[in-house]
C-alpha cells in the first residue's frame, strides 16, 4: 500500500505542473498547448519502444543480449487507444467544448467532483460506507472552500454575453466528468486483469495512442504551422510542451498506474487530489505569493482527507 499511495502523490505531483504551465507560455492558445504536450508524451514513448531491444546488451555476462521488441497485441492497442480517448484527448476536447459554451468556473466545478466520483465508485465491496465517509466529507468541503477562495462563482449570463450555449456547456462538462471517471476505473481494471503488462510499457501505449489522438485534435482545432511557429516565444513553447509531455503525462502515468495496480479505485482516487495542492504550491511559488487562508485551510482539508481514507482502507 505504501508504494502505491507514494506512486499516487507523485502521479498528483506531475500532473500538478500543468497549472503552472500555461501561465508560461500565455501566448499560446491551450489546444494548441494540449496537442504538443501529448505529442511530445507520444514521441518520449515512441523513443523507448524502438530502443527497448538495446536494454538487454547492458546485461551481465551470459545474459546479454538484444531484448525482444515488447509490442501490443491488437486487442491491447485497441484498448489503449479507447482509453486514451477517455482519459487524454476525448477528455480535454470535452472540457475545452465545454469552456467555449459556458464559460470556465461552472465546468472547473463540474471537473473538481472527479475524485468524489471515483472514490464513491471504485469503494470495495469489503469496505463500509461509514469507513469512507470522513475522507469524502473532508475533501467535498475542502472543494467547497477552494471554490469560494478562487472565486468561482457561477454566473449564467457570462456564456450568453459570450455567445455560448450554457445548457450545452455544461452537458460537455458533465461528459468531460465522466470520461475521465470511466478512464480512472476502466485502467484500473484493466491493468488488475492484466499483471502480464508492467506500468511503464502500459504508459508507452497509452502514449502513442494519445499522440495519434492529439494529431486529430490539432487537425480539427489547431493553430497552422506556420502561424505557430511564427509567435514569439515558440523555443520556450516547445521546451514546456517536452517537459509537461514527459513529466505530467508519460512519467505521471507510469506513477498512477503502478497506483493503481497496488489501491482500491477508491483510495486512489482520493489521491488524485493531490494534484490541486501540487499544483496551487507550484503556482503560489511561480508567482512569489502566499496562499489566501481559505485556500490553506482547503488544502489541510484535503490532506486530512487523504490521510482520512488511507486509514479506512488499512
């Protein structure tokens, strides 16, 4: 259990960088941000499927020699590239439908009951609901605070002033939750039924596969080339595409995987909140400022939360 609930925070701390990371390249539209992130993930993975045959000449004596090329069989590409679609590309897509309809704080919102979600779906049988209780309670009001201390306020007449449709907005939304819900409880079981697939050949494929989907989404929603290019500050574009590609996409999903084979959904879900304290300390320190009190007393909710379930699930 240790392993896996350290697997999850640094998982939580990987994915924490992509708060800060737009805010380094604000001239860049997110799409376009999205895309490069999961084709660099997709190239770092492409890498080290085409070298994995050279990792076995740095064996000792009798044991070295060419590892065999460690590729999906078909129905295991298929499956990455369904979940890839659920938790990378389909997923975003949703969410940016979503803020182009109704605006961002209503479907932030939305978005921030994904832990609830999993922790409530993915319970053991084994385990009471009085068990898990403390631990939902704790992170639902720490929710609730963050909300108010970010300022998140719902205001309708936002998306109409904007030209969007708020109903539809919110729709997208709600399927953005439940995509990456899905993803979060369909990977789960799906690694437990497959012990055969470590974590870091699962996140290669899911790489690839989110790579092939980024294409589609930058052929349907992307900025041309040429204008990309062309802006100013493009070197340091592509330089935070490669790290968040590599770190809070290919490296995060070696870490929640591992997660994820060794946790209950429930607990790891509940350590997915782990990314909103990452990414508020790196975005505090970004910008060289001090967390208003309601957003530290969210995020000691959240701790105590985590420590809540981690001891129902002991």
């Amino acid at each position: 259990m240790l392993t896996g609930i350290l697997a999850g925070l640094g998982a939580g701390a990987f994915w924490g960088m992509t708060f800060i990371a737009p805010l380094m390249v604000a001239g860049f539209d997110s799409v376009d941000y999205t895309v490069g992130r999961f084709l660099a993930c997709g190239l770092f993975a492409l890498v080290l499927l085409a070298t994995r045959p050279l990792a076995g000449l740095f064996q000792p004596g009798a044991e070295r020699r060419l590892a065999r090329w460690n590729l999906p069989t078909p129905r295991q590409a298929l499956a990455a590239l369904g979940l890839s679609v659920l938790g990378y590309t389909g997923y975003y897509l949703l969410l940016v439908l979503a803020i182009q309809d109704a605006g961002a704080p209503l479907p932030v919102l939305i978005i921030g009951t994904i832990p609830l979600w999993v922790m409530v779906l993915g319970k053991p049988k084994g385990l009471r609901w009085r068990a898990l209780v403390p631990g939902l309670v704790l992170t639902a009001l720490g929710m609730l605070l963050m909300m108010q201390a970010t300022g998140h306020g719902v205001d309708p007449g936002a998306a109409t002033a904007s030209g969007g449709h708020l109903l539809r907005g919110v729709l997208y939304a709600v399927a953005a939750m439940a995509s990456w819900t899905a993803f979060g409880l369909l990977n789960a079981a799906w690694l437990r039924r497959h012990p055969e697939v470590n974590s870091t050949d699962w996140a290669n494929w899911l790489g690839v596969a989110a790579a092939l989907g980024a294409l589609l989404l930058w052929a349907g929603w992307g900025t041309g080339w040429a204008e990309l290019s062309a802006r100013e500050g493009f070197g340091l574009f592509v330089l935070v595409c490669v790290v968040t590609g590599i770190g809070s996409a290919w490296v995060a999903a070696v870490l929640w995987n591992m997660a994820s084979r060794r946790l209950s959904p429930s607990l790891a879900g509940q350590l997915i909140v782990s990314e909103t304290v990452f990414g508020l300390a790196y975005a505090f320190l970004w910008d060289a400022t001090w967390p208003a009190p309601l957003q530290l007393a969210a995020c000691v909710l959240f701790l105590l939360g985590i420590l809540a379930s981690i001891r129902a699930h002991r």
